[in-house]
C-alpha cells in the first residue's frame, strides 16, 4: 500500500476527529468511509434524488413542523 502526506486545516482536522468511531481510528480508514458513503450515495434513484431536493427545498423556506406540532398531529402527548 502507498502512503501520501496532505496538509488539512486544522478545522478539517476537528472535522475528522468529531467522524471517529474509536478515538484511535487513522484519519486514512475516516477518508475511505466518507469516499465509500459518497459513491453509494450516487447510486441513488432520480426519483429518490428528487424527493431528498425536494425535502430540503421544503427545509430552507421553513415549511418544517416542531416536535410538538408532530406530536399533536399524530395525537401523541
């Protein structure tokens, strides 16, 4: 196996350790489990791509409901 140095920001070094698993887990097995979940994240649907834009569209204009609002439409107390 082939071994690299890069230089990270220290913020992307916080960002790396709050992905830990274990506190001794390698920054390189962080960076493979990100790489993994970003290439299945790309065998989502079209259909599922629309309704994951479409939840965060929803999202940001602040069409959301708060815990209590759930729990009153659900009849939950």
């Amino acid at each position: 196996m082939s071994v690299s140095t890069i230089e990270l920001s220290v913020s992307t070094i916080e960002a790396l350790d709050s992905l830990k698993i274990f506190p001794d887990e390698e920054y390189g097995k962080i960076i493979e489990r990100l790489t993994t979940l970003f290439y299945e994240e790309q065998k989502l649907t079209s259909e599922e791509w629309s309704r994951i834009q479409k939840s965060e569209e929803e999202y940001n204009s602040g069409d959301t409901y708060s815990l209590e609002e759930v729990r009153q439409r659900l009849g939950d107390k």
